[in-house]
C-alpha cells in the first residue's frame, strides 16, 4: 500500500467467510474497513449496525460477490438483519467512490450510473475468474461424487460451456479419468476441448448427443436445458447447474420427469471460503491503488 492509501476507508456490505477474510486482510494492509451484516473481527474493523454508519467517509465499497437481488437485497447469509443498498443510501455518496461486486445484476449497474459511483465487477477479470473456476470446479464435482452411484472415473460426463469456468471443469474432468464432452459455439474452443483430449459439440449437436450422457455440468447463464431437452436425457442422469440464479436448467420440468438437477451457484464461497477470500485480498488492494492512488 502506498502511505498516501493508508487509513482509507473501506466499507465491506453483507458477504460471507470470502468477505470475512478480505475484510481482515485489508484491515491488516492498513485499510480501515468498516463492515455492516457481515461476521469479521480484528484491528482496524469497525463492526456498524446499518449501511448509512458503514458508509459514512467510505472511500471504496465492497459488495459481496452475488451482489444485490431485484429487490436491492444485499447477499448477507451471515446477518439476520436484511441490508437494502436504496438509492438514499447512494445518494449521499460523493462522486467517484469505488464500488467492487463480484457480478452486477442490471438494476446494479443502472443504480451506480445514476450516482457516479466507479462499478468494478471482480469476476469480469481474469485473473479473479479463472482462480475462482478451481473451487468452483472442485465443489461441483465433489457434489457429484456425493450424488452418483457410481465413480467420476469411466462416467461419460457432458460439460456445458467452456468459459473459464467451464474449461477448469473439463480438465479436472479428464484427469479423473471421465469420459468428457465439451459443448461450445466457439470452434476455437471445441479445438482447445479436443487438445485436451475431450470430445468436443456445439449446442446444435446437443439434442442427438444428450441421451449419453450420465452427468451434466451447466455452466451457461441462460436456459439451455429445457424441457424438450430434458425428456431426453437417460434416466438416472444427474445434473449440476453452475450459473447464477436462475441457472440454465428448467428445474420444474426436470422435477416433473423425475431427474436430479441441482442449482449450485457461488460455490468458492461454500466449499473453500479462505481460497476464495484470498484470491480478493490479493486482487482489491492493487485495484485500488491503480484507481485512487496520486
């Protein structure tokens, strides 16, 4: 940290264990970090009662990594009060102010727009996304193996998508020795599936190739499995839908055809909290400074 960033306030809002832990690490940087609806104790931590305490003075704000839902809820599992970001609350923010979240719904965005807020959505950056997909891959298949009947090794499993995500997935995948399918639009991609010695669709394909698989992985943030789809599935097929809420999978029609689908979103903070904290810690402070350094 630069001594010209020492002591500038950072309000952390809601979260869980990965915003516990960056709120510590940057309170130990020298940040003075003030956290409202959130568990985190230390130094240099201010714990407030409401966002308005939280927010006054702030410098930088820090929004959990699922952000605020259409009704402007802040993600917070760890606090029994809800947290509302209203436009109140923005508007008696100066101009300028940073605001980090790991993925901005629209409403989000819409809102930070109005208040000359700085919108930096984390998961957008490489280097937080393709960190972030190791325990995202890791917990998907560990629900996998917590669900099947049978090992991962020899089970013919269908990888939906091959972002960064999806691309972690499909080698953990193969290494395990799964018969692995990457569905992707992008040729290129299918390319890369096929070096890593996947077999390799595009989504057009999806409908004569789906009847073989025995695990699906979704990880496309719209609906691509859908009930047409889904009656095609073998039976005893188990599903496991990464996107964000409300996943690529029509979960009611699966439910009605008696398949497992599972919506697993948010997974780094579920199954390796400290990993997932940490891959922040070390990304935030280096953001900052190229913002709000002289």
């Amino acid at each position: 940290m630069t001594s010209s960033l020492k002591g500038l306030k950072v309000a952390v809002l809601g979260g869980d264990q990965r915003e516990a832990f960056l709120a510590k690490k940057l309170a130990e940087a020298g940040y003075a970090v003030s956290v409202a609806g959130l568990l985190a104790q230390g130094e240099n931590i201010n714990l407030c009662e409401d966002l308005n305490e939280a927010l006054n003075g702030v410098q930088v704000i820090v929004l959990p990594v699922p952000g605020i839902n259409d009704s402007r809820e802040i993600y917070s599992p760890c606090s029994t009060k809800t947290l509302i970001l209203s436009e109140e609350v923005l508007a008696g923010l100066p101009p300028g102010v940073l605001l980090f979240v790991g993925t901005a719904r629209p409403i989000l965005k819409d809102m930070v727009a109005r208040h000359g807020l700085q919108l930096i959505e984390l998961l957008n950056l490489d280097e937080v996304a393709i960190l972030n997909s190791i325990p995202s891959a890791e917990g998907a298949i560990q629900i996998a193996m917590e669900k099947l009947p049978t090992t991962i090794h020899g089970t013919r499993s269908f990888v939906l998508g091959f972002g960064r995500t999806g691309i972690t997935l499909a080698r953990m995948l193969a290494v395990l020795g799964s018969r692995t399918t990457v569905v992707a639009r992008n040729p290129a991609q299918r390319a890369r599936a096929v070096e890593m010695n996947c077999t390799a669709c595009n989504f057009n394909e999806l409908p004569e190739l789906i009847g073989q698989a025995e695990l699906i992985f979704n990880t496309v943030p719209y609906l691509v499995l859908d009930e047409q789809l889904l009656k095609k599935v073998l039976e005893g097929v188990l599903i496991v839908d990464l996107a964000s809420f409300p996943g690529g999978t029509d979960f009611e029609a699966a439910r009605k055809l008696g398949i497992e689908a599972a919506l697993a979103p948010g997974l780094p903070g579920k199954v390796a909290p400290k990993t997932a904290g940490k891959i922040l810690a070390d990304v935030l402070p280096r953001l900052i400074a190229s913002k709000l350094a002289p």
